[in-house]
C-alpha cells in the first residue's frame, strides 16, 4: 500500500535502522509498502525510513531510467536490500541526486563509482551484489538512509545556501 513519503525535517529520517532478524509478514508488508510508494511517487529507490519505518530495508528499481542501459548490470528489478552492508570500491563520480524527502531539490554529490553490497533476500538468502555507476549511486542513498545520513549531509555549505533560497 502507498504510505506517505516522510518529508525533511521529520525526526524518523534520523533514526538508523535496526536489524531484520527474520523474515516474516510484517518484513513482507514492508517491502510491499516501499515498492508501491516508490513507484507511486516516481523513485528509484525508498528506505524505510521514508515511511516512518526503522528496519533496514530498501529498495531500488533502476530499470525505467535512461542509466539503466549504462548500468551494465543484469541485477533484476526491483532490487530489495535487507540488512544492506556496503563496501566502497575504487573510483568516484559527481552526479546530479535528488530524493524524495527531499522534493524538487537537485545537487551534485561525489559517491563511489563502484561498491559491493552484502545483503539477505526476499528469501532470506545472503547475496553480495558489486554495482557501479547509478546503479552504486542509489544503493549508497538509500544505505545512507538506513544510517540516518540525508542528502543534506552530503551538500557543500554553498549548495545547502543555494536550496534555502529555493
């Protein structure tokens, strides 16, 4: 069901994540909630957090995007992350990010270009996942979510001055 998209400034955007210790009806709801409120909203990707929830869980879904064919990944979509562990790679890359709790604001952050992500399944499989490019761009703002890092956290004094006056 679509949930309402926790907006900045909302103190649940703050809280780090808990651990899943199991899969379970609630684990699945709450995957249910994120996909249906991420496609409805137009992202690609939703953390818990985002609708007031505290597991650590996220999901991405990259495949309507222009940089789904430069991925260079046969991930299948949408990805669905539980209890995400990331390791950063080599390279990094300045790109344009937005966020859904953070409406209509747009700046250019430096992420990882590449990085390797450990994580349970919606079948409570381990997986280890090495993304790059936009791809490893999501799944660092989403995790960084998880850990109560927002967007805002990521911006230059001058880019937090030029989305105030938004």
């Amino acid at each position: 069901m679509k949930r309402s998209v926790v907006l900045y400034g909302q103190e649940a955007l703050r809280r780090p994540s808990v651990v899943v210790p199991e899969m379970n009806e609630d684990v699945r709801d709450l995957v249910a909630d994120l996909l249906d409120t991420m496609r409805a909203e137009g992202g690609v990707g939703l953390a818990a957090q985002q609708i007031g929830r505290v597991e650590s869980v996220c999901v991405v879904d990259i495949s309507d995007t222009p940089q789904a064919a430069a991925a260079e990944t046969a991930v299948p979509m949408p990805l669905i992350l539980i209890n995400p562990r990331l390791t950063v790679g080599e390279g990094e890359a300045w790109d344009q990010e937005g966020c859904l709790s953070f409406p209509e604001v747009f700046v250019r952050i430096r992420r990882a270009d590449n990085i390797t992500v450990v994580y349970k399944d919606m079948e409570w499989q381990d997986r280890t996942l090495q993304a790059k490019g936009f791809l490893a761009r999501v799944i660092q703002h989403e995790a960084d979510h998880l850990a109560g890092v927002l967007l805002v956290d990521r911006m230059s004094a001058v880019q937090k001055v030029g989305v105030a006056g938004k």
